[in-house]
C-alpha cells in the first residue's frame, strides 16, 4: 500500500470514515503554541519512552536550548547568505545566534594530551 492511499494531503485535517475504520489506536496532537510538530513528537515519544502505563520509570529531560526552534547551521558565508535568502523567500522569522561569527573555536584542551596510553612496543 502506498502512502499517498491513506494520506491524502488535499483534505486539511479531515481522514476519511474509510481510512478512519480501517485503523486502530489513532491519536492526533500538536503543542499548544503550535511551534513545532517534529519537536514536539520528539518529546511525545521521549515522555511514551520513560514510563510504564501507570507512572513515570525515570524522568524526562527539560526542554532544550533549541527546544521549539529549527536549527541550522552553515559552514560558509555563502550557506549563510543562501539561509538569509530562503528565510526572506519563505518568511520565516530567523535568529542569528552566533551574530555572523562562523568560526569555529574549540576549547584549549581539546587535542592536548590522549586518554590513551601510547603504544610502547613489545
């Protein structure tokens, strides 16, 4: 069965009694400030993940600094201009969090000293 069978994207949601019958355990849900759905199912599942049916086996990490936002993230001034230029196409509203720096900058230790002991020979 192909996708485009039971998902049909001309009806703005509406599934049809066919497609409604032939399925079990169907849920529909969106956060309530309709920010992002692929983040929001994340947590869904992240939340189905640490429980039991009857109460919670560990606890869910806290929303992150990303949270309700998509992340992208260029290599080059000319990816960060092509990003400018489908933000303006599209009109989304972006934020550039690092204020033009592309740079990346790695922490002193990093490549210093190995956790791994060297080989010394036989």
């Amino acid at each position: 069965m192909r996708a485009q069978e039971f998902v049909t994207e001309d009806a703005v949601g509406k599934i049809s009694k066919r497609n409604q019958n032939a399925t079990r355990g169907l849920n529909k849900f969106r956060d309530l400030n309709f920010a992002d759905r692929v983040y929001e199912l994340n947590r869904v599942m992240m939340a189905v993940a640490c429980n039991n049916g009857t109460e919670f086996v560990q606890e869910v990490d806290g929303e992150s600094w990303a949270g309700r936002h998509d992340i992208a993230a260029p290599y080059t001034q000319v990816e960060q201009d092509m990003l400018n230029l489908a933000y303006k196409k599209i009109g989304t509203k972006a934020i550039d969090i690092n204020k033009g720096d592309l740079r990346s900058q790695e922490h002193p230790a990093v490549n210093k000293t190995s956790p791994v002991t060297g080989f010394k020979g036989y």
